[in-house]
C-alpha cells in the first residue's frame, strides 16, 4: 500500500507549526485516513511522446501549445510522458457522504484524498523514472494542466490522447476530472542532470494556505 | 441459425484485439479508429475478414466508440459504413454462418449523480448508434469494456427499446474484482440478468490467468452464458514499445484450462490478441465438452455496488426512509430538505441495515420525481441497495428505469389489476418484488388463503418469465391488539411460504405491536419467532437496539454468523464503555473547544436541568466558539479542529431547539450560500455554512453549479439581503462576475461577499464583490457587521 504522509495530509488541512493539534483533531485524522485506505481504487495509464518544437511552440502528439511554463519545464527534453492517475470515485462517495453528517471530516478526507492521489504519481513517477534510467535518461519534475500559463483545455488533450475514461477519469463540463481525486501531467524526459525548481518553490501564489513553509 | 438458437448451447468464439493492429497499420495516438471506417474501409475490411477467417462466429464492426459526443456530424455514416465493411469482410470469408456485433463501449462520460451526463442523455446517445447499426444489418449489440453498472443499464435499456436483437455484455474488472464505479461479478449479474440480457462477462483489463477468479464467480451465480474476452496479458513496454506479455501459445493454454474446468460459453480476446491468437485458441478448445449454463435461484437485490442475497440469512430491511406518523419527515418532503432524508439513510446503514425502504409518499407531492431525487442522491452518498416503496405505478417505473443496480420493489399483491401494472415493470427493469398475500378479496384471514394467493401470484408472474426467485411473499403482519391470533396466521404463512413453496418471505414488523404500549418487546419477540418460522426479510427500525439485538442473537444462535464476525462487532464496545464514561462529564464549554458532538449533547441535556437553553448558549456555547474561532485566526489552532467545534456546537444546538419545539433563538439573519456556475468544489462553501449558522444566521444552500438566475430569483423569492458566492477555479470566477451583474442590474440591495481558493481581494475588487472573505471566520465577522450584531 501507499506510504501516505500524514504530514502532507496535514498541510492540505492548513497546518503550520505554529499551531497545536489536539489529541481529538489528530485521532480523527487518522480515522479519515484509515478509512479512505478502504475505499482506495487506484488505476493509471501512460504514454510516451517525442517533443516537436517550431519556434517556441510545442507539439506533443498533435497538441499544439505555446506556453513559457511548460516550455521551461520540458527545456532539454526530446520526449515526454503524458500520464494520468486517479484514486477512484469511492473517495468522492465518502467526501460527499460527510458533507451531510460531519463537514470536520469531508476536510480531511479531501485533504487525504489529494495525498493519497499524490502517493500513486510518485509510485508511478518512480517507476518511469526507473525504466527511462535504463536508457541513460531522467524525468523532469511533474506538469499538470492548468499550471502556470497554460490552459485547462489541455484536459481534453490528455482525455483523447489517453483514453482516460478506460481508467475511469472523466471531465465535466468545466474540465475539471471526476474523480476529483485524480491527476494528469507531463513528466519530460531529459539527458541533461541539471537540478529543478519544482512544486512550491515553482509557484507565485506566496500567500497559499498550504504553502510548504521555509520556501 | 440464429445466434440466441446457438448461445449456450455451444462453444462460440468473438473476435480479439483491434486497435493494436490498426496501429501498426498507421492509426495514430488518439485518432478515432471509427473514422478509418469511412478514410480506410479496406483496412477495416481486412481487419474483420481476418477474424472472420480465424474462425470467429462473432466479430464487431468498428463501433466501440461511435457515439454522437465523439461524431456530432457523421455518426449515421461511421456507424452505417462499419457494419458495410464487415458485412464485406464476412462475404469476402464467406463466413455467412457467423454474426456481425455492433459494438459499444462506454459514452467516456461519467453519468449522474458523480458525473455530469444524465442518465436519459446516456440512453439517448446509445439508441441513435443502435438505430444506425441495426438500420445497417447487425446482428447482435454487444456492450462491451463497460466500468460502471450505471452506463451498462443506459446501453443495455436503450438496446432492448430500440430493437430485437439478441444483446451481450461484457465488463472490465481491475485486479481486485471490481468496476471502476465498485460493481463486482455477483452485483452485475444479478443486474444484468434482471435487464433480461441474452449472455454476460468479461474483456479486456486483465490477462486470463488474472481473470479467471471473476470468471468463475461469474459461473456460480450466472445462469446466462459466460463470454470471456482477456487481454493477451498485462501490458508492459519495451524500448519505449508498448506489448502485452502472452504469447498465443501461453493465451491459449490459459484459455484452454478455463474452457476445461469452468462452463464457459463464448470464448475469444480483446487488446493485444491478434487473429493468430484466436485461431490458436479454436484449435485448442473446440473439441472440448461444452457444458452449458445452468438455472442458479438466486434471490438478489443490488447497488452499484452491493449485492444482497435473499433466502441464506435473515436481511434486514431500513423502515426509517417514510412519512408515515412522522412529522419532521413530512415537513423535510414539504420543505426539499433532501439533506434530512439523506441522513435518516445514513443512520440506518450505520445501524447494520442491508437494505433501505424508500417512500417518499406524500400528498401534494410530485412522488414519482421525488423518488427519484432522493434514490440517486442516496446512492451517491451509500451503497445499500434500495426498496422501492410506492404504490404509484408511474413514480414505480420512473424509480426501477433510474435505479443504478437491481431494486427492491414495494410492492404488487394478488389483484390481477396490480399484477398487470406491476408485473410488466419488472420483467422489464428487474427487480425483486415484494408481493402481498391479499387480493380483490381483502386481507385473507387464514394462512391458507394467504398460501393460496401467493401461489396464483407466483402463477401470474411466470406468465412474464418472472422467477419465483425474484418474488418475496409479504405473510403480513396484523396488530395483535385487534385479533390475537393475527401473530399466529402470519407465521403460519411465512413457515408455509418456505416449507410448502420454497420461496422468499417478508414481514413490516412492527405493525405486529400496532396500538399497545413499550411496542418494542413485542416487536423484537415477534421478529425472533418470525426469523425462526422462516423469514427471509425484516422490514424494520435499524436504529432500534432491541431489533437489532434480535437478529445479530438469531444469526449467532442459528449458525449463520460466521465466527461470530457480526455479533462481536455489534458488541465489541458494551463490556468497557459503561464502568468508565461516565463518571466525568465535560461541561459544554470544554466539550464545544475539544469538539466532542456526542458530549456537547449530553452536556447540554446535564445543563439544561439548571439553566435555560439560551442562557446555556450564550455562556458556554457562544464563548468556546469565539475561542476556537480567535485561535484559527491567530493561526495557532487547526481548520479541522475548528470543524469539529462547530459539529460540536451543532449538536448541542439540536439539543436546545428540540426542547424549545423549533425556535432555539433569534436569527441574526437570513443568507444565500452559493457554489457558482461550473464549479463543483463547494467544501469551503459547507465549512462556512456551519460556522455561520453557528452564529445565529439562516443559511439558505444553493449548492453547487448554481446558475445566477437561481441564485438571484431565490434572493427575491426570500427577500435576501446578504449573498456569499464561492468558486475554487480561475475559470469559474467568470460566473461568479455574471452573477454580481445580474445582481447589480436586478437587485442592487443586495450586498455578496466572495471567497474560495483563487480569490484574493484584488480580485474580489475587479469582479465588483462588495467584500472579500478569506475564510469562514471572516464570513461570520462581515455578517455580523451587515446584519449589525458584532
């Protein structure tokens, strides 16, 4: 099973050192941890593209996009993986079950969600970190649509591209995924070995409530 | 011959893996493989023609993904030229012995209630593709590659409405057994042989050797022919090639072992198998015995998710979900307090129901719509599966057609006017039904007469092809109090429904005790002897311990509880808590600051003997959540905690309204809570309803995705002053604009206040917000200056 964090899990809830958690608060915690593990469905698909460039814009797999964000992350890279994962819908099911009977709850199941679904992109990210070392290469960190300067639409990209809908992630109308609980992103793939920035060291949003602290 | 004359009665073979192939003809990542059905007819020809000639007596035309959200425009001709080129592909074999399927896999939308396409949209969309299809000459539907009982109900209704044609299901298990959407072998095959489908099982997903389990589970409840289409093993990759790990040979000899040992009676494969793969697996098995399908009698209800199997042990069925007597239920009917009647489901399924009885009977109600809001709202938040209580054979239909799984249905009787409304129905969608021993003639006095009409019900029932299986005999319970030996009759029926009929039986319990006092001593006696005259199905109060205590003794006692699992888990908590609890009591103000919902009750009940319940909420309840509302402003104190504060004051709320009948204490104010347009994240929304109704404001909850018009037309209807919006995304704070104009051109009073993750106050300011709040305590601070209660 997942090694799920209770620390991150903690800071999706808003956590900083500077506050006390009660014996209370923390058993609930692990309540909710425990029981989203029963309800975890994690499915996952993949795929690899080589990186076409003109004049700045990118082309993977036939999507054409022209964002700065994505074309620094993937700097150096001739492919990328495109990659999708989710931890299944029974989480939703208990999100919006508490929403009626205990709102402490539907927080921190979302909280734990958003680890769990976290937990299943590493595992994943190692293992294709692990095949590609094989060939010499290294994976850059993780881009999810959305970031930075590009556009939520690119959601329908990854859903034709990949089939997402075989693993059961779906897109509403607003493309936002269903399960709410699931991740896309390009993970380019690279010779070079220099360091990146990554996660909130990334991020211009310095007020987030969950910012890691220290950055 | 016709397929169905064949089905079951030998050994067929389906087709195996199409789009691998079409790729390494040229089809691209993520380009349509339909379309090639129109762009490169030849290929898809040759595709066919190969599997025809492997030896394949089904083979799909190129439909998997034609539907018209992916081809607006040219679903007629896509679908039209598939079944063409197989149909050539067919003559080119000269196969004309074999069938040409019209292949459909899922819409690639989520439906409703978790999604957003509505059910009816999902039959729509698959009966214009089966329209085309069958227009164009196939000979069979096969759905296939389905995840979600839901979509697979969709495809299955709109096959059986649009045509004649025999139809076939298979469904994608992942490793452990189960759909995306939770569905296992045991609950889809009570659902899908409800629908009344010709054949059902697996494909793709999985290899055979990982299949296999499911396969056989398939076996042991299925009494329709089992089809098994694996993957050629798992995929794996390669220098950046993709594959799948089975050779043909080692498919096979997997495929071989099965069709030998489990009575399978469609075989073939799905990605990574070729035509080489299928005329491998023809050899080897076609001279193996077959061994055809046989009757299971199973008696089971489903969800999504759940199957509940009638007839092994006694099934407890949740009453609590009815009007009937119950003053708050009809005021939450009256009132659309759908949340109300959510949480009396809630309650029952923690209490160990099985089953839960839904009646939303009321007059002046929509009952059919109501029913159906509430059933799809309930399975989005439980997986029990469902009893459909109407007597309304609109609301009935409505309710089986948009149930996700196989209902319960309450009920038909012995009147040939209920059985010719009510027995149609159910062939139709599935169900098991609960049947009345009473007719034209009134409520039979004797067992016999009751005996008797069950059996003309049983009769009348297979006149449709209705099993006895799905047929549960209501023995009924009469009050005691106004003929003693009602008990006595009613347990005669049921012990005869078992012995003499082998069937199912039913009892609503409690009316057993209908007009005398401490009814539960007779109510949970009667439900020990009924258990033990052989009830299959106990309609009751869950919530009530002595029932509950009844039935977890009955199973322990009868052997039916294995290892004791249910009765210990029942009981693990009664040996310690009563020496230690009680002893030290929390006050209210400790209990509301740790955020104990269970103290803070019994603290206010302890303090409501001294002081008045308003007295007690401005002393203790009111301070502690200032304290705790001061600490997570301070930041030295943790949003959860917060929650659990104001669970807390919540209960000791309920605790104080109750005793003051409805008007605990003046409101501060009344406001409209909305998630706006597009956005579905509305947890922000719900943490800031609790602490504002904490302080005193009525929340009117607008939920989600809530369009401006709603949102301004209700602000009128209720004369609101105060609006708070909420949006999680970038790409919804549009909306949340849309709503602010519609506002300030229709009704300028009205002050709204925004927040949620994206927003900040320059936001708020270009957007034209009148104040921007960054977390649920500064919404309760602003509401306190508008309303002028600091």
């Amino acid at each position: 099973m997942y090694p799920i964090r209770k620390s991150e899990v903690l800071r999706y809830l808003g956590y900083r050192k500077s506050m006390v958690i009660t014996k209370e608060t923390d058993a609930l915690v692990d309540e909710c941890i425990n029981d989203l593990k029963k309800v975890i469905q994690p499915s996952m698909t993949y795929e690899r593209f080589p990186i076409v460039r003109h004049d700045g814009i990118l082309d993977i797999g036939g999507m054409i996009i022209d964002s700065k964000s994505l074309s620094t992350n993937l700097k150096d890279c001739d492919e990328v993986f495109l990659f999708a994962a989710t931890a299944g819908i029974g989480i939703d099911r208990m999100i919006h079950r508490a929403e009626l009977t205990n709102v402490a709850k539907a927080a921190i199941y979302q909280a734990a969600g958003a680890e769990i679904v976290e937990c299943i992109c590493d595992d994943l990210n190692d293992q294709l970190a692990e095949k590609v070392k094989k060939e010499g290469l290294r994976l850059k960190p993780r881009f999810s649509p959305g970031y930075g300067d590009t556009s939520l639409e690119l959601q329908k990209d990854f859903e034709r591209l990949l089939q997402m809908s075989k693993i059961g992630i779906h897109l509403n109308e607003s493309l936002l995924m269903v399960p709410s609980k699931s991740v896309t992103a390009f993970i380019g793939i690279t010779k070079s070995k220099e360091k990146q920035k990554s996660g909130c060291a990334l991020c211009t949003a310095k007020n987030c409530t969950i910012r890691r602290e220290g950055l | 011959m016709s397929l169905l004359e064949r089905l079951g009665k030998e050994r067929l073979y389906c087709d195996g893996g199409a789009g691998s192939m079409l790729q390494s003809w040229g089809l691209k990542a993520g380009e349509l493989p339909e379309t090639w059905n129109v762009t490169h007819p030849d290929l898809i020809i040759k595709l066919n023609r190969l599997y025809f000639e492997a030896g394949s007596d089904i083979v799909n035309a190129n439909t998997f993904g034609a539907n018209a959200l992916k081809f607006p425009d040219t679903l007629e001709e896509i679908v039209t030229k598939a079944v063409e080129n197989a149909k050539e592909a067919r003559r080119l074999a000269h196969r004309e012995d074999a069938y040409i399927a019209l292949d459909l896999g899922p819409t690639g939308k989520l439906l409703e209630p978790l999604g957003d396409l509505p059910f009816e949209d999902a039959i729509s969309l698959y009966k214009e593709t089966i329209t085309y299809g069958v227009k164009a000459g196939a000979d069979l539907i096969l759905i296939e590659t389905m995840t979600d009982s839901y979509e697979m109900k969709a495809a299955v209704l709109a096959a059986k409405e649009t045509c004649d044609l025999p139809i076939l299901t298979t469904m994608t298990f992942d490793e452990k057994g189960k759909l995306l959407t939770g569905g296992t072998p045991e609950s889809m095959t009570a659902m899908l042989e409800g629908l009344g489908v010709d054949a059902l099982g697996v494909n793709c997903g999985l290899g055979p050797k990982q299949l296999r389990p499911f396969v056989k589970r398939l076996t042991e409840v299925s009494s329709l022919p089992i089809i098994v289409n694996p993957n050629a093993g798992l995929p794996k990759s390669k220098n950046g090639v993709d594959y799948y790990d089975m050779s043909a040979d080692e498919f096979v000899s997997y495929m071989k072992e099965m069709a030998e040992n489990l009575p399978i009676s469609v075989l073939g494969g799905c990605c990574g198998t070729t035509p080489e793969y299928i005329e491998k697996l023809i050899a080897a098995t076609k001279d193996l015995p077959f061994v055809a399908p046989t009757k299971k009698h199973r008696s089971v209800v489903t969800s999504f998710s759940q199957a509940v199997e009638i007839g092994k042990k006694p099934v407890i069925i949740g009453e609590r979900i009815n009007p009937t007597g119950k003053k708050k239920f009809k005021a939450a009917l009256k009132e659309h307090d759908i949340n109300y009647i959510l949480n009396q489901g809630l309650d029952q399924e923690e209490a160990g129901a099985h089953i839960l009885d839904v009646n939303v009977g009321l007059p002046g109600i929509d009952e059919a719509s109501m029913l159906v809001e509430v059933m799809s709202k309930l399975q989005s938040v439980l997986a029990l599966p469902l009893q459909i209580d109407t007597g309304d054979f609109d609301a009935m239909e409505k309710a089986l057609r948009a149930y996700n799984g196989k209902a319960m249905l309450n009920s038909v009787n012995g009147k040939q006017e209920t059985m010719d409304h009510v027995f149609p129905l159910v062939k139709k969608y599935g169900a098991v039904v609960v049947a009345l021993a009473l007719d034209e003639r009134g409520i039979p006095q004797t067992a016999d007469e009751r005996i008797e009409i069950a059996k003309k019900i049983y009769k009348e029932a297979e006149k449709y092809g209705i099993s006895k299986d799905d047929i549960v005999i209501d023995g009924l319970a009469m009050t005691v109090s106004s003929d003693p030996k009602s008990a006595l009759v009613t347990l005669e029926t049921i012990r005869r429904v078992r012995d003499e009929l082998h069937g199912h039986s039913i009892l609503g319990v409690s009316n057993i005790s209908f007009g005398l006092p401490n009814r539960k001593v007779l109510n949970s006696h009667f439900l020990t002897l009924a258990m033990q005259n052989g009830l299959s199905c106990a309609i009751i109060n869950p919530n009530l311990s002595a029932m509950m205590d009844s039935y977890h003794a009955f199973i322990a006692l009868m052997n039916l509880d294995t290892n004791f699992n249910e009765y210990l888990s029942a009981y693990a908590d009664v040996e310690t808590t009563p020496v230690k609890k009680e002893n030290k009591t929390l006050s209210l103000y400790d209990a509301i600051k740790k955020g104990l919902a269970q103290d803070a009750a019994t603290a206010t009940r302890e303090g409501m003997k001294t002081k008045d319940g308003l007295t007690l909420i401005n002393e203790e309840l009111i301070p502690a959540l200032d304290e705790v509302g001061k600490g997570f402003e301070k930041g030295t104190l943790f949003l959860p905690q917060l929650l659990m504060s104001a669970e807390a004051a919540q209960s000791a709320f309920a605790v104080v309204k109750e005793s003051m009948k409805g008007e605990a204490r003046t409101i501060n104010g009344r406001i409209i809570l909305a998630t706006v347009k597009g956005d579905v994240h509305d947890i922000g929304k719900n943490i800031v309803k609790v602490m504002l109704e904490n302080y005193g404001f009525e929340v009117i909850d607008l939920g989600k995705d809530v369009p401006p018009k709603k949102i301004l037309k209700t602000a009128i209807d209720e004369d609101i002053h105060l609006v708070g919006l909420s949006a999680l995304m970038t790409t919804t704070v549009v909306s949340m604009k849309e709503t602010i104009d519609l506002f300030k051109k229709e009704k300028p009073d009205t002050l709204i206040c925004v927040g949620g993750a994206v927003m900040t106050q320059d936001y708020a300011d270009e957007i034209g917000a009148d104040a921007y709040c960054n977390d649920a305590m500064e919404t309760v601070h602003y509401a306190q200056k508008v309303f002028h209660c600091e």
